[in-house]
C-alpha cells in the first residue's frame, strides 16, 4: 500500500511528557497534529469523534493516560475510562479511517515476581488499580479488531517537561540532607527521547515493509540495564554534584518498601525484554546510565544558554 509523503500524525495526550519529546522529534515524514487534554478528552466519546474528524489520521499514537499511580487507587472510574476506555475510542477511530494505532502502556501490567527480564508473552498479573486500567486498554485494543497497531509497554520514565524522578530527586536533593530510597524494587529508567525514538523506528519498519509483512502487535521498551531505585536516586545525585550544582543532600539511604507505604503496590522487578524490538527494528538501544548522563548535559546546556541569555 503507498503512504502519503507526509502521513498525518494524530498526537493524543501531547501535553504530557512524551507527547512532548514526541512533538520535538518527529520525522520530517510526518505532519503533527498535537491533541492535548483540552482538545481531546478520552472520557469523552464526541470529543474523540470530533477531534479524528478534523485531522483523518494515518497515525495515531496515545501518550494520554491517568499516569497517578497511587491516586488511582481511590479514582478507579477516572483511571478505567482514561486507561481502559479510552484506548477503544482510538482503536475504533484507527479502524474507521485505516489509521495504525501506536499505544503506549506499562511495566506495572505485571506481578514483579519474574527474576529475569519480562517477555511480550509473559502473563500479566497487576498490582494496582493503575496496571489493570492499563492492562484493559492493551485488552480493548487488541480485541478491538483493528489490524494496524503497536502496543508498547515501557518503564520507569524520564525527560523533560515532566513530573518524574529525576525531576522529584534533584529537588529532595536541593532540599534535605537525607534521602530514603526504596532499594527492593528493580526496573530499567527510560528516557522519553529514546522512547520517542523506538516508536518513529517502529513506524519506519512499517513503511519500509509497506504495512504487507509489519510485525505489528505487543513490544516491550525500555532503556537497556537494570537498577533500585536507590541505585537511581544515587546515579541521579551522582549527576547533580558533578554538573556542580549546589545540594544540601549528605547521605542517601536504602530502605525497604515497607517502609514506604504507598496507596498502590508496585512490581519488586518489571524489567522487561527489548530483544522483540530489537531484532525488529535492528535498532540499538541505550543504557539507562549513558541516557541519563546525555539528559543531564542537555539541561546544563540548556540552563547554561538560560543564564547567559
Ligand atoms: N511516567 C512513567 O514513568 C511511565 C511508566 C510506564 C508507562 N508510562 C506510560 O507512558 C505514557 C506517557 O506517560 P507520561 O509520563 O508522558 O504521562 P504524563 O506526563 O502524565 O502525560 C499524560 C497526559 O495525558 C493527559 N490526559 C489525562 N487524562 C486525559 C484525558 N481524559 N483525555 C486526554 N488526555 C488526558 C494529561 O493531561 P492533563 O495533564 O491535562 O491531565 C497529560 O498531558 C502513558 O501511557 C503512561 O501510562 C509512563
């Protein structure tokens, strides 16, 4: 089948923080259509109708979610309509104007009771209200009847514009001198613009099998390697001192989930298998530490720009 010159790119959820990096990187083969909150709201069947309308997609790619783990816990209605219901309103809008579907979802689908890195065919078991409103949207998707589509489940995010935690980590690290990390939970960092990169990569196999032999369906994604979030945490602050930049922090301190209680129970371990994706796109996928570092250097440019402008 032939592609348009410039395939016409629905952009769901563009405010957040991947919709973001999605915005920045995108191919020059795509026209970008940025549909944040206001414009479309999942919980809301005319809005979805109205804003697909407007663009006909050839693509349409779903970085909206309710991404509140532990508010989820006493929002279930909100978290299954954004997460559970709202990915069949975009899989039905793909079927109607033959659109390929890219939908991103999550590591916490799964139990964390694995001790090696979770595969596409791995069963799914969620701990939270967030994993099984998610785990709904993958279900609705694929049930959903629509050929063309590529569900990725990733980890762990980082980048800019974001609430994340290298974002909360280097403010506690201004702020306190001790922080408690919970170091019996592993999973693998992921930075938005390497994400970013493997879904535009995703959609370049598409075009160059010309949709014909497309593996399409499930992939894991995530930066490669493995880590607490107290190895995180101490990377992260590792980072800040030698970008030089004033901390209170003194001492960082490993604790135990239990210690930390939260509304929503997290995987211990969801560091999932990329080898999917990989032998698919032949594409090379990043530590999580080289990704860190490469962010870091590109917000002290960018701060350094800031303060000489
Ligand atoms: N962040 C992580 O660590 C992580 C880990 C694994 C998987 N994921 C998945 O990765 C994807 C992107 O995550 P992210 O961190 O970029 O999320 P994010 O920054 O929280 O962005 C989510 C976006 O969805 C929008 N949204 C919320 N409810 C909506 C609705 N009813 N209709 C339309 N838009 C709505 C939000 O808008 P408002 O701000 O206006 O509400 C926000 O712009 C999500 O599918 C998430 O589940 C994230």
């Amino acid at each position: 089948m032939g592609f348009p010159e410039k395939r016409r790119l629905a952009l769901v959820g563009a405010g957040g923080m991947l919709g973001r990096m999605i915005q920045a990187l995108s191919p020059k083969d795509f026209a970008v259509y940025p549909l944040g909150h206001r414009r479309l709201d999942l919980t809301d069947h005319s809005s979805v109708a109205a804003a697909m309308e407007e663009v006909v997609p050839d693509v349409i790619i779903n970085c909206a979610a309710y991404t509140n783990v532990d508010g989820a816990e006493s929002d279930e209605r909100t978290a299954f309509q954004v997460n559970g219901e709202g990915p069949a309103l975009l899989a039905s809008a793909a079927r109607k104007y033959s659109a390929t579907l890219v939908h991103i979802s999550t590591d916490f689908v799964f139990d964390g009771k694995n001790s090696s890195p979770y595969l596409e065919e791995d069963k799914p078991g969620p701990l939270s209200v967030y994993g099984c409103s998610k785990l709904q949207g993958e279900i609705e998707v694929i049930k959903s009847g629509l050929e063309k589509y590529f569900i990725i489940r990733t980890s762990w995010l980082f980048g800019p514009g974001g609430k994340n935690f290298v974002e909360t980590i280097s403010r506690l690290a201004r702020e306190r001198e001790e922080l408690r990390i919970v170091a019996d939970q592993w999973g693998t960092p992921t930075y938005t613009e390497d994400l970013a990169g493997a879904i535009f990569n995703l959609l370049a196999l598409e075009k160059r099998t010309h949709q014909e032999g497309c593996p399409y369906g499930l992939y894991h994604f995530s930066n490669q390697g493995a880590c607490s979030w107290y190895e995180f945490a101490c990377e992260i602050v590792s980072l800040l001192k030698k970008n030089g930049r004033p901390l209170k922090v003194k001492r960082i301190v490993p604790i135990a989930t239990e210690d930390f209680p939260l509304p929503a129970r997290r995987p211990s371990y969801s560091v999932l298998c990329k080898q999917k994706y990989i032998s698919a796109t032949g594409a090379d996928v990043p530590l999580w530490t080289e990704s860190l570092h490469k962010y870091f250097l590109i917000q002290k440019n960018a701060g350094t720009c800031q303060t000489q402008g």
